[in-house]
C-alpha cells in the first residue's frame, strides 16, 4: 500500500515523473540569504525570497545539507540527520519553508550524505569510546594499522582533500589504536554500508524527510558508499593526492563498486512507497555515461548530475560528443539526463569560459591558469544557458548563475574555510570562491544579503564590483542575465518541444551546434568567428545576445519557431 503521512503536509499539485524536465535550483544555504543578520544565510533568508525563484520560474529547490554540524566541510560533516543546525534555523521552520514552496509550485529536495557522518555523530562518539571488534566501531571503517607496531595506515588510499584516508586514533587506555577511514577530511568519518544497521538507519531518515513533505533527495557521493573487500591498496605511493574527478581506473576499490547498487534498489522501494513516489539524483562522479546509466535503472535512481557536460571545454565537437553520449546513455535505460553549468564543488562557468578553451575536462579553480577575460566568460555563459534549456531532460541552475555571477578567484588567504585549503598545504584555494554570499540590492556590501542594520558581514567577502550584479539592478533590464533566465525559463514551460523528449541534430557549419526539437524549435550555438546565416523563414524566440542582420555571431545562441524542419 502507498504510505500515507499524518501529518499531510502542502503539496504542489501532483505531476506525473516531474523530474524527468525539471529545472531545479541549488541553494547554497549558507550563502543564499541572511535572515536573522549574522552574516550566514538561514531558513529564514530563503523563505523570504521565495517568491523570487517562483518568479525566476524554476520547478523546484535543492538546499545543500542544513543538519546540525560543526561545519568542517560546509556542512557536509552531519551531526544529526533528523533535525536543523540551530545557525539555519529550527526544523520548524524547515517544515513552515516546505509547506510554503509547496504553496508557490516549487517542490523541496534535500542534501542527503550517507558515504561519511560527522566525528561528532553520536555514533561515531560511542566507536570512539568502544572497544575494538565492538558493534559501535562496526558501523565505520576501524582497522589495525600496519608495521610492527601499527603505526603506518591500513592501506594507501588518499584523501580526496589531500593527506590519507586514516586517521589513528588513541584508545581509552591511553595508546595509539586502529586507524578509521575517512575518504574525504578526519572530520569525516565513513560508514560501512555493508553493516546492516547502516542501511536501516538510512532508510528510517529518508522516511522521517519524506513524512515532512519533501520530495527527494540529491545523494551526496552516491558512488562512493561500497569499498572492496578487505579494503587493498590502490597502488600509488602512500598518501599521493589524485584527481577527484576522475574515475577511470578498473574495479576500483572505493569508487562506482556495483555493490552501491542493492542499497539504491532499496531506497526506490521506499520512495515509491507514498502515494506521491519521491525522486531521488545522484551525483556520481563514475567512468562515463554507461556506467552512469547503471544507477538509472528503473527500480534505481531517477535522475544523475551530468559532470560530463559541467566539465566540458566551450567547444562545439567535444560538447556535441557530451550531450550524444549523455542521451545515448541514459536511453538505455529509459531515464532522463540532467545538465549542469555549475554547482558549490567547482569553479563557476563564466570563469571557466572566460579563458582560451582546450579539449580536455575543466573544474577547479586551480585548473584555471590563464587571465581571465569577464566580458568574454559572461557572453559565453549566456550562450550556454540557452543550449543547457534547450536540450531533452532536466536542468540545474546553481544560485547565483541567473546573475551572471563570475568565481571570485582573489579571496584573501585569511578567510578561506574550504578543508582543501589546509589539507593542500595552502596550495589549492578549493572552493570558496563559488560560495561567496549572493549579492540582492544596494550599491555596496552585503548588498542586501543580510537585512539593513546587521553588524555582521557576510562569512565570505563579496567583491565590491558586483554592485553591478545584484538581482535588483538586473530585475526589468532586457539585455541582463537575469532576464534572460526569466525569460527562458518562462518559454521552456509554455513551449511544447521544450522540457522533455529527444533531439535531431542539423546540417551546420563545423564549429556550430545546431539542433531541432519538436515541434518547431530550433537551437543554434556558433563557436566560430565567421557568424552563421539563420535560416529562412524563422521567427526569433530568444537569443543570448544581438544578432548581425540575420546572422548568429560568435559565442551566441538562439532559440528559433521553425515551420516545416527539414
């Protein structure tokens, strides 16, 4: 039987499979609005600009984890999955926010972090006071160290911020004892998925979220959950740092394990359980879009975040091979794909565009070597917002972006909070610089992030130059990103052929993109610097910037009502 909630929360009306074309827009909590003028942005910040992304016109909202933590990676260090960090708010509040995006069309999907708790989890409190072998520490990853007297770590796995995975830890006699895994920073201890309370307790806390009202979860680290028996060596010198986005190497110890598999299968049972089935996306990073398709089946996930297409360089031929890899992947399947420009683990696109492009995968702010050209990054962004809305399935829009807003690369050594930077032994910045709070009103900071008459500024520096950014002197300018957005967002849902469906690739000069959906739109993108004849006969939907007397000019994309496509 459908499980039935009694509390019955606000829901917006039901849609048959809305996340298969959803445009979901990722709210960086911390950074998004301060409502109560302590510099950090709150429950009480975003339920006040509700209204704004009603009006943005996206379909739904993902908060970034709002838990308590003692936030030694933003959050994602979670003390407690059944209620609020007190510095966000209370879960009342969390529960008067969903009832109030139900009331304006927008569904609410959670963070949800199962590869790793925080130290200060009650569990891994009570591993800590335990003895070795006892069930407490079972629920973790506790081993004996190597060498004769345990000192060296249990195997060479890297941290994913740099150092080991382990952490030894001292006994409650007093001696060095086992170490703990901790693929990401010591603060993050990782749970081992295949103890059997692990996986009921994950399922009680997606139960308890659902009960609330919210409709689904993007699963942090989703690959990552299963590590291989016995845990073996990966084979590189002990503690090397590697490259997190990459997932090439065979039967990889700890990343994309089919093992992961079982868990999700069983997730899909309980969100199908409630009369309205919840969805679930996955951000797993894994070798292709095959192996990306496995976590897309039909008793599985929904849908997945496509790093493929955030990763790929502005040029026309490796981002058609991106976006045909990516629909004929999922196909299989008979899932949906997701695109993304950015999001709070990698350097904002205008940034990365706004440099000469090569063929080859780009995140990092510290992958970003070459100045940067901003009227170029934001042109280039334009353009890629209206190629990412136009193309079959969901889309994402990580805060900030509808503003055109660029990675703040010159934040001061003394304010950066990201566990990269101290973990890399102060040489990568990581990701802050895509977190700074987001600029609303005014001329100079907080620029409105936090209310008139707050004493304290934002937990991130804004640049002074973003006076020219923020939501209100952009709202009503036709020639601004925020309208654009508004713009596209508003034709994506009245436009038939938009949302949902398939492609058919056109005829076109090498170094342009063009594409039909139907019925009657077409898209075009030009990389090239010779600019490209529209054709005949086609009426002008939207375009991401001026066109030459009927011609689409470098870096520029265009929506087109195509009678008759051929």
């Amino acid at each position: 039987m459908p499980h039935q909630s009694t509390t019955q929360p606000l829901a917006p009306p039901p849609t048959a499979e809305w996340w298969r074309d959803a445009v979901i827009y990722q709210v960086y909590i911390r950074s998004f609005a301060d409502g109560n003028g302590d510099g950090l942005g709150d429950i009480a910040g975003l339920r006040a600009r509700l209204p704004y992304l009603a009006g943005l016109g996206v379909d739904a909202i993902w908060i970034n984890p709002w838990y308590p933590s003692p936030m030694a990676d933003a959050g994602y260090d979670v003390a407690d999955y059944r209620a609020i960090e007190p510095a966000f708010g209370t879960l009342d509040e969390a529960r008067q926010l969903i009832d109030e995006a139900h009331g304006l069309g927008l569904r609410v999907v959670l963070d949800l972090v199962p590869n790793h708790t925080s130290d200060q989890h009650a569990w891994f409190q009570a591993a800590l006071a335990a003895e070795p072998g006892s069930p407490e520490r079972a629920r973790y990853h506790f081993r004996p160290g190597r060498g004769a007297d345990g000192e060296l770590p249990p195997n060479d796995w890297p941290s994913v911020f740099g150092g080991l995975a382990w952490t030894r830890v001292t006994e409650s006699d007093g001696t060095p004892g086992e170490w703990y895994l901790h693929l990401f920073a010591p603060q993050q201890p990782d749970l081992d998925w295949d103890n059997q309370e692990v996986r009921a307790e994950f399922e009680s806390v997606l139960r308890f979220w659902f009960d609330l009202g919210v409709d689904g979860f993007r699963i942090d680290v989703a690959s990552a959950l299963v590590k291989a028996p016995g845990l073996p060596d990966l084979g590189g010198v002990l503690g090397d740092p590697y490259d997190y986005f990459s997932r090439d190497q065979a039967d990889h110890p700890h990343w994309d394990r089919d093992g992961v598999h079982e868990i999700y299968r069983a997730w899909r049972a309980v969100a199908d359980s409630y009369e309205v089935p919840r969805a679930f996306t996955a951000e797993a990073w894994v070798d292709g879009p095959e192996r990306l398709a496995r976590y897309l089946r039909p008793d599985e996930l929904h849908t997945a975040f496509n790093f493929e297409f955030l990763a790929a360089p502005w040029l026309a031929g490796p981002l058609r091979k991106v976006i045909d890899g990516s629909l004929s992947g999922v196909a299989a399947v008979g899932a949906p794909t997701t695109w993304v420009l950015s999001n709070h683990d990698v350097a904002r696109h205008p940034s990365r565009y706004g440099r000469p492009q090569q063929d080859r995968s780009v995140q990092a702010l510290a992958q970003l070597t070459d100045p940067l050209d901003p009227e170029l990054g934001r042109r280039r962004a334009r353009a890629a917002a209206l190629l990412m809305l136009a193309l079959p399935g969901g889309a994402y829009v990580y805060q900030g972006e509808e503003l055109g807003l660029a990675e703040v690369e010159d934040l001061p050594a003394e304010v950066l909070q990201d566990p990269t930077w101290e973990r890399s032994g102060h040489t990568d910045k990581g990701r802050d610089g895509c977190r700074v709070p987001l600029p609303w009103s005014g001329g100079e900071p907080p620029f409105g992030f936090s209310p008139d008459g707050a004493t304290a500024e934002p937990w991130l520096p804004q640049p002074r130059a973003w006076k020219d950014c923020t939501a209100e002197a952009q709202a009503g300018d036709p020639g601004s990103m925020l309208e654009l957005y508004r713009a596209a967002l508003r034709l994506r849902r009245e436009h038939a052929a938009l949302g949902d469906g398939t492609l058919r690739w056109l005829d076109a000069p090498q170094d342009t993109l063009v594409f039909a959906r139907e019925p009657g739109l077409v898209c075009a993108v030009n990389f090239s610097a010779e600019p490209w004849p529209l054709p005949a006969g086609g009426e002008v939907l939207l375009a991401s910037g001026a066109l030459d007397e009927g011609r689409l000019p470098q870096d520029t994309a265009v929506w087109l009502a195509v009678d008759g496509l051929s």
